[in-house]
C-alpha cells in the first residue's frame, strides 16, 4: 500500500486508505473464523438452531447458513467504509491543532 504524504504530513486519503483496508482484513479474518467454525460444527451435528428452531441434516444446516455467507462480506465492507470516514474525519479534527507528521527511519543500520 502507497501512503502519500506532502510535506511530511499524512494525507487525508492515505489514513482513510489505511483504515479502511485495515479494517476490513481484521473484521474480515475474525469474522471468517467464526464462520469456518459455524460451519465445522454444523458438518460435524447435522443440525443448527436458526430463529429458535431446529434444522436437521447437513445439507439444509447449511443452506440455513448462506444468508450468513452473503451478508457477513457485504456488511464487513460498508462498516470499513462507513468507520474509515468517522476515523478520518476524527484525523481531521486532530490535524486541526496537531501535525500527523510521518517520519522516515533507516532499515539499514549505521555504522
């Protein structure tokens, strides 16, 4: 990933860039564990509890479960979106009084 800066200050664009992606990786690993768990569990009983009632075997366990798959994605990257704006504009109003000065250090050492 690119992050832009003028004059040593962080851009708008690159912390809302920054945010977003990271939040969508994060969000998007945890929620795919708990949904790869969802799934191991509904593999190995053959039943599922969905709106207080029971589904039994596997192949209708998991067809209960795709709403789940659909939505978990779609809702990951409009929060992404939607969080990202408030983090930037809360980046904003801490630029207001505050440089977000980034400073380059060396990766190789000096002898």
């Amino acid at each position: 990933m690119k992050l832009r800066t003028v004059d040593g200050n962080l851009t708008l664009g690159s912390a809302y860039k920054l945010f977003v992606w990271s939040w969508i990786l994060s969000w998007g690993f945890f929620m795919g564990a708990i949904l790869v768990l969802l799934v191991l569990v509904t593999l190995m009983t053959g039943q599922m509890t969905v709106n207080g009632e029971i589904v039994e075997g596997r192949g209708a366990a998991l067809a209960a479960m795709a709403p789940v798959v659909v939505a978990f994605p779609i809702i990951i990257v409009l929060h992404a979106f939607m969080f990202g704006g408030l983090l930037t504009f809360g980046a904003w109003l801490y630029r207001l009084r505050r440089p977000l000065t980034v400073v380059s250090e060396s990766s190789s050492p000096s002898a």
